[in-house]
C-alpha cells in the first residue's frame, strides 16, 4: 500500500510539464515506428520472384543392341530398361518387380516381348544370342499377341520410352 | 522490488506524459497508414508459381534436340488445342464439339453469344473507323449479304484463287469469309507494295481473280505482265462511285472480267444473298494463302495455310485469355497492324468469334504510330500493336515523364509497384478504356525486341495489360506468348536498375504449338539450359513442323527467349 501512497502523492505534486515540442522521446519512437513501416511497405525491394527447384534433366533417346542393353538390369541402383516390341521402356519405378530379386527380374536389361507374351517369366523366353537377331515374334498365337499388346499399353501407362532396341550391326538403320 | 517497480512505473508514465497535439497527428498518420495498406492489399492475379515454371519439358529427349516444352495448358500426353469446338443448336454442354473451320468463325459472329449469361445473344459490331472522329457502322446482315453475294460473283465467273490486296477494311475480311463459303481459295496479299512484287505474288500463288481497290492496283501493268488474271473487283470509295468503273480501257484487259464490289452487292435482288450456305452438305474447307514479309528487299515467303491452322491458332487465342478476361461484346478490338500478317489476322478472327465489337482503320496498316492508329473513336479495348509502333509511344511517353523528377519518381513506383505486388490495377479505376495489346515479334524479320522492362513501362503509360508473342512464317497465330498476367520485369545483371539492358522473352509456347530446340553449331542444349534452333510444331503450323531459322532458349521459368 505504501507503493501506491507514494505514488499518488507525487502524481499530486507533480506540475504539468505538458509540452507542444515535436522533438520529444515519445514522437522520436512513433516516427521512427512510422518511417519503419513505410519502408517495410512501400520501399523495401520485395523478395525475388519465387522460382522452383531445377527440372531433371531429360533423359536422351538411345539406340540400344541387345549387348549395350544387358548392364540395364536394375544391378547396384542402375536403372532398370526392359525392351517390348522394339521399344525400350525405364521401368526403374517399378523396380521391385523388374529389378534384382524381383519375379520378372529375368526380364531386366533384355527383350521381354516373347516372355511378356507368353506369361512366363523363364529364361528360355529370352534371346540367347545377344548378336544375333531380335526375336521375330515368330510362333506366337493371336491371343498371345494380344496379351504383349496389353502389356505395351500399361508400359506406355506407367513408363517412359527412353530408347529403341536393334540388332547388333543395325544402329544407323 | 519496490524500487524497480517505481522506476518501471514512473518512465512509462513520463514517456507518454510527453503526448501532445503531435503524437496525436503521428500517431493518426501510422494508424492510417497502416489500415490503408492492409485494407487495399491485394493478393497476386496468378500464382507466383504458375509464372515460375510456364512450360513443362519432355522427361525424354531425342539426341541433338533439346525436350519438347508443352504450355502448362496442354499437357505432354494430350493434344494439343486443335479446333474451335464448335456445337450445334441444343447439343449438350458436355459433348465434344467439332473444330470447325472459317465458316464457323463467321457464323459464330452473326449468331451472338452462346454461353448463358447477361451478354447471351449479344452481337459485336463491325465498324470502320474514317479520320478522327467518324465511324461508320456495318450490319452483320449486310455482311453476311456482301459475302454471300462475292463469293457467288466470282464463283459464277468462274474465280478459284482469289488475290486479295485490300487494306485493312470489311470488304478484306467479307472476301475472305466469301472463299470460305464459296469453294474458292483466298490467297491473301501485304497492301502497298511496289507493282513488281503485286505481280510476282499473283505469279506465284496463280491467283485467277484479284479483289483491290482503285489507285492502289497497277491495272494495266499486271494486266500486260500477267496473262492469267481472268476477273478484277473493284472496292470503290463512297466518294468515286459515281465513275463508271466497269469500263476496261481501250487496248488493255480484254480478256478480264471487270466489275466493281458496289455494283455486285446494288445490283442483286434486295433479298438475295441474306442467309449463308447451308452446314449440312458443305465441302471442305479450302486453303488460305498468305505471304511473310522477312526483311525489306527479301522476297516474300509464300505459306499455304489450311484452315485447320488457322482455326487452331485461333483456338489458341481464345484459350490464352484467362476466363474472366475473355473478349465479349463489350470489348472494341482493334487491328493496328496489316491483316495480311496472319498473327493480326488470326486474332481478328479471334476477336470476331467471341463476338467482340471489330473496328478496322485503314491508315493502320503502315502506321508505326499508336496516337494515331487509336485516336478515332470508337476508342479500343484490346488493340494489335506491331513492337515498332510500341516502342515509339514509350520513347516519347518517357521523354516527357522524365522532364520531371515527381513524375519520374511516380512512373517507377508504379512500374515497381505492378511489377513486384504482380496485381494489375483495374483499367476502368484510371478511366481508361484500353485493356490489352497484342503485340508480336516477326521472327527473321529484324523487328524491334521490347524489353520486359519496356513491357512495364508500357503497362503504367497504357494502363494495359500486354501480351508479346513470337510468330513465325508457317505458324498461324502465335508460336509462344507471354502469359495475359505476367507483369515480372527483369533487368540484366549488368544494366541494374538504371534503364539498362533487361531481358526480353516470349512466354510459353501456346495451347497449338510444342517447342523444341535443335542443336545448331555453338548452341547446343546440354547441363545448362535448352537451346539451339527453334522448332515449333503442332497443329497451327503449316505443315505439322517448321524451322524458324532463329537461335533460341528457354530461361529458368521455362520461358522462350532469344539466345
């Protein structure tokens, strides 16, 4: 009680000291306050335009044979190509099903068209000679191609085209 | 504790025991301030980020080419923006329209607005504007009357390749309209060009049939130097009518059809020629040919657009404005800029389907002077500009702003101020009419590039938004166009803020085209950017795909530039 007595009688005493200065402590921080938010407002070079993170950069078209496809196979993190028809598809998204221990794994770096085809995932499905030719399609019956077909169609879905497969000895065709 | 007490207590009442009759005006000033600048806020007209990427690469790219860059409005995997999906009467709003041809541009106009709405059935007008203060109107009937009328005029006498060297006027358009209808091929031609190269156009498009107006055509001497030439119209002034313009001079002529546009229209039945050819049994529409002025002294390019191209170019117009912005019978476009330049051409279509009100002035087509392209009234909401004409007014706009240190100081805070909020103040708040101007880069052909800074400038003097494209020979429309509410001004590294050198760009590619570039010598596309010769392809380009013979990039937003 003693603080508020004290303060009350000084109050009291007090004579008005009220001036008409500009230059008092009080309008020195408002217009400090105020040039502040003016700046802030009107003068303060706005942020640079937002810009978004680098694009990846594009993947560049190749002509694989089936020797320079093989090292496609999904082995230490490489991506994972698999080719259909011709076409050579990145189906490294897809990597726990054609990559390393997946169950089309046999598939990875290779022609899959005659295993797609057929449904089987066997090695006999795949061509064995990496110089030789590529595998015609020969011997498959109307339904099976229509199942390749398939196939194609959800691969053109899910996955990009990244490259075209030939023979050895046919690049520049 | 007391004490601190006391001390805390006695500064805060002696600090605001200094309150006078000026704290009281800060205070109302910072207050004030404050409100103001929270109450007049307004967020972005777009999203920052659609204008940080504006075209989407292909994730595969072929070797020597750069990706393929889509517009965010189409998509790689979808097509690209075809047609003008045109329904018929009562189709559903969901069904697939077809993408209709020049025709349908026409009908489009007479039929009024379709969607629902205050403006449904609402009609543009169709006015040429005469000096400053004289417009004159034309009715859409009589329009619709003239086409059907010419066209059957020349079809009856036996036209195919219809020249046309008219300046910007309705009879241009109502010929072109009239081939469309007609079966018969429009071949367009620049106005106002030296007698040898009139003929040598004729020659090489094999016109049969030239529509021209008095004292602008050579008569005689195509006539002795081109054989072929079966039929002439005349467009005669309201002043000169009276000539008998039908008469072919002694010796000269003989075997052309000579006839003039006035006598053709007064002559036929006053019922005639009121309602358009039938949809139902209509024949394929039939090219449009145009030739591309390059550099001053080079032979024109001659390119055989399909209507097609140019309906897609069109539909690529009319999906660039943003919905609420859409061109609509309240809007006054105007071609300050030759019609024989497909870009103007294709937005006067573009103009003429959403059924906007389309002035044409004569003097345009040459004037490199907006003051006067725009004086006459009606004044335009949406004009086409050519970058020379542009960059005249903002010289002598800023030649005079810059005399002052006030106006000089405003004129950047507002350019800044555009620039950097990215909100575009409402024209209509500074009483002006002006909107927006379409503005284009002649790829090949030495036009002047306008700076993004020169772009700001422009949008505070004008107080209209600008769009700037690139267009090229085979490409009808645009190739690639800044996005309607870009407003970012970029200065060089070097120039600062200044006025020094600022970048320039084009924008996205549009709804028609994809862009992609191939490796031409030093330019190749690599780790840092995109760039080499630009290749444009899609279905507004003559041809599928075109070379445009420029070295170009794309910038960190994905934007096209010049190298």
């Amino acid at each position: 009680m003693d603080y508020v007595q004290q303060r009350v009688a000084q109050m009291a005493s007090q004579t008005d000291t009220s001036s008409s200065a500009l230059l008092t402590p009080l309008n020195a921080i408002l217009l400090s306050l105020l040039a502040y938010t003016a700046y802030a407002f009107l003068l303060r070079p706005a942020p640079p335009p937002p810009s978004l993170p680098a694009e990846e950069p594009a993947v560049v078209f190749r002509t694989f044979t089936p020797r320079t496809l093989l090292p496609y196979n999904g082995a230490d993190g490489s991506p994972v190509y698999l080719a259909v028809r011709g076409r050579v598809f990145d189906v490294s998204r897809g990597r726990n099903f054609y990559g390393p221990g997946g169950p089309y794994e046999n598939f990875a770096g290779r022609d899959a068209s005659r295993g797609l085809a057929c449904g089987s995932f066997d090695e006999e499905m795949l061509t064995k000679d990496l110089d030789g030719a590529l595998d015609s399609l020969e011997g498959l019956e109307a339904s099976e191609l229509e199942a390749l077909r398939g196939w194609e169609e959800r691969f053109e879905e899910k996955y990009l085209v990244v490259g075209r497969l030939v023979a050895v000895g046919e690049e520049e065709k | 504790m007391a004490l601190l007490l006391l001390q805390l207590d006695e500064s805060v009442t002696g600090l605001f025991g200094q309150w006078n009759i000026w704290t009281s005006a800060l205070f109302t000033v910072f207050a004030g301030f404050l409100t103001y600048q929270f109450v007049t806020r307004q967020d972005p007209d777009t999203h920052p980020f659609l204008l940080a990427r504006q075209a989407q690469g292909s994730p595969v790219r072929q070797p020597g080419e750069s990706p393929v860059y889509r517009p965010q409005g189409a998509p790689h995997g979808m097509p690209l923006n075809a047609g003008l999906n045109v329904k018929e009467p009562g189709a559903s709003k969901w069904s697939r329209g077809r993408d209709g041809d020049l025709r349908d541009v026409w009908r489009q106009a007479i039929a009024g607005v379709q969607d629902d709405g205050p403006n449904k059935g609402k009609t543009g007008r169709i006015l040429t504007v005469l000096g400053t203060d004289k417009a004159i109107e034309h009715s859409l009937e009589d329009v619709t009357r003239q086409i059907n009328l010419i066209g059957q005029h020349i079809a009856d006498q036996g036209g195919n390749r219809v020249a046309i060297y008219l300046p910007n006027s309705v009879e241009l358009i109502a010929t072109l309209f009239a081939c469309a209808f007609h079966n018969l091929t429009a071949v367009i031609l620049p106005f106002d060009e030296p007698t040898d190269a009139v003929i040598s156009m004729l020659r090489r498009s094999a016109a049969d049939t030239v529509v021209t107006a008095p004292g602008s055509f050579p008569f005689d001497v195509v006539v002795k130097n081109y054989p072929s030439l079966r039929q002439l119209v005349w467009v005669v002034d309201e002043g000169s009518k009276h000539l008998d313009w039908n008469e072919v001079p002694e010796g000269t002529g003989g075997a052309v059809n000579v006839s003039t546009w006035q006598d053709i229209i007064n002559d036929s039945p006053v019922d005639a020629g009121k309602e358009l050819p039938s949809l139902e049994g209509q024949r394929e529409p039939r090219d449009i040919t145009v030739f591309w002025q390059s550099k001053p002294g080079q032979q024109e390019e001659m390119v055989r657009f399909t209507s097609a191209n140019l309906v897609s170019g069109i539909a690529a117009q009319l999906f660039a404005l943003p919905t609420a912005q859409r061109l609509s019978p309240a809007d006054v476009f105007l071609p300050a800029d030759s019609l024989a330049n497909t870009h103007t051409l294709v937005l006067t279509l573009t103009a003429l389907f959403s059924n906007a009100s389309v002035a044409f002035n004569s003097v345009a087509a040459q004037a490199d002077d907006l003051a006067i392209a725009t004086r006459g009234s009606p004044s335009p909401t949406v004009l086409v500009a050519t970058p020379a004409a542009l960059l005249k007014t903002h010289k002598e706009s800023l030649a005079r702003i810059n005399a002052s240190f006030l106006s000089r100081t405003l004129h950047r805070l507002q350019v800044r101020r555009i620039a950097q909020s990215g909100v575009f103040p409402n024209p209509a708040e500074n009483n002006k009419k002006l909107r927006l101007i379409l503005t284009a880069e002649r790829a090949g052909a030495d036009t002047p590039l306008l700076t993004t800074s020169v772009l700001g400038d422009l949008r505070v003097l004008t107080g209209a938004r600008i769009m700037y494209a690139l267009t090229a020979a085979k490409v009808a429309g645009a190739v690639a166009q800044t996005a309607f509410y870009d407003y970012r001004v970029y200065e060089s590294a070097n120039g600062g803020a200044a006025g020094g050198e600022s970048e320039a760009h084009f924008g996205p590619p549009v709804t028609s085209t994809e862009i992609l570039f191939r490796d031409s010598g030093v330019h190749k596309t690599g780790d840092e950017g995109s760039r080499g010769e630009i290749i444009v392809r899609g279905p507004s380009v003559a041809g599928n795909e075109a070379a445009l013979g420029v070295v170009g990039r794309t910038r960190a937003d994905n934007t096209i530039a010049y190298v």
